[in-house]
C-alpha cells in the first residue's frame, strides 16, 4: 500500500469506508461499533447475485494491526445464502510503505450456487472448488479493491 502502516490501519478499521471500496458493497446500516447491515451485488459467471445480510466485526486488534470480519446474508427469495469470512493484517513495508495481507473465504448456497456453476462439458474454473449437486460453492481469489488512502 503507498502509505505507512498506520494510515494503512486507520482506513482498513473503518468499516464503511473499506466497503464503500469493495464493488458490489454497500454499508446501510450502523448497529454500534462491531455490527453493521448491508448488501452485496456480485457477478457469477452470467448471472448477477444480489445479497442482503449482516457484518460482524468479530476481531479488532490495533496492536497488532489484524481485522476478522464475518458477513451472512441471504437473496431477497430467502432461497440462498452467502457467507464471507475475511482476516486481515497491515504490515510495515521499505520506505513508508505498508502490506495488506490476509485470508478469506465467501461461499454461495441454495438456488443462486448453481448461477456459478460450469455447464455441462465444461472444465471447472481454477479459483473454485468442484461443486456437487446441492452443495454450495467456495471462492477462492485475491482481492481487487481501491482503498483511498491519506497520509
């Protein structure tokens, strides 16, 4: 990241404004300071997922610069679910840099889960695990997100 790891920390334990980053997310509701309501617009493939649920913020440590985020939610059917399950952890870097490392894992399940799978006859992407019928599917792919940061 082109700020030290303080300004790095700073932005990345403000919740509304780490969403307002992800495309796709939107923060819409403030419940206190660990909780938080919100949707989430995803493109699968060819089909477009929309999601409304709820943000935990079940870890915040600004000792040691880590964040663990949970979020579940559910289509407006109520036919699907999503989960994510994000650790991240900003690190000193050369010259006033910073890193952002970190885990996550969001699956899809229900109706919505079989929008992302291959057709028939069609290799399975490399960033997902095989789905079985019924079952739901796991993601696995770096982030790609635009953090404003200020020095």
């Amino acid at each position: 990241m082109p700020a030290p790891s303080a300004v790095t920390w700073a932005t990345l334990a403000d919740i509304p404004t780490v969403a307002s980053c992800m495309p796709g997310a939107k923060i819409t509701e403030r419940i206190d300071d660990a909780h938080y309501k919100g949707t989430v617009t995803v493109k699968v493939g060819p089909a477009t997922l929309a999601f409304k649920g709820e943000i935990e913020v079940q870890a915040l440590d600004a000792v040691k610069r880590t964040i663990r985020l949970v979020a579940k939610g559910t289509d407006s059917s109520g036919s699907s679910a999503a989960a994510l399950d994000l650790t991240a952890k900003v690190q000193d870097a050369d010259a006033g840099r910073s890193e952002l490392v970190g885990h996550s894992e969001a699956s899809v399940s229900g109706q919505k889960a079989a929008a992302g799978q291959p057709r028939r006859g069609q290799p399975n992407p490399p960033h997902r695990d095989p789905p079985e019928a019924g079952r739901p599917f796991r993601l696995r792919a770096p982030h790609r997100a635009r953090i404003p940061l200020q020095a």
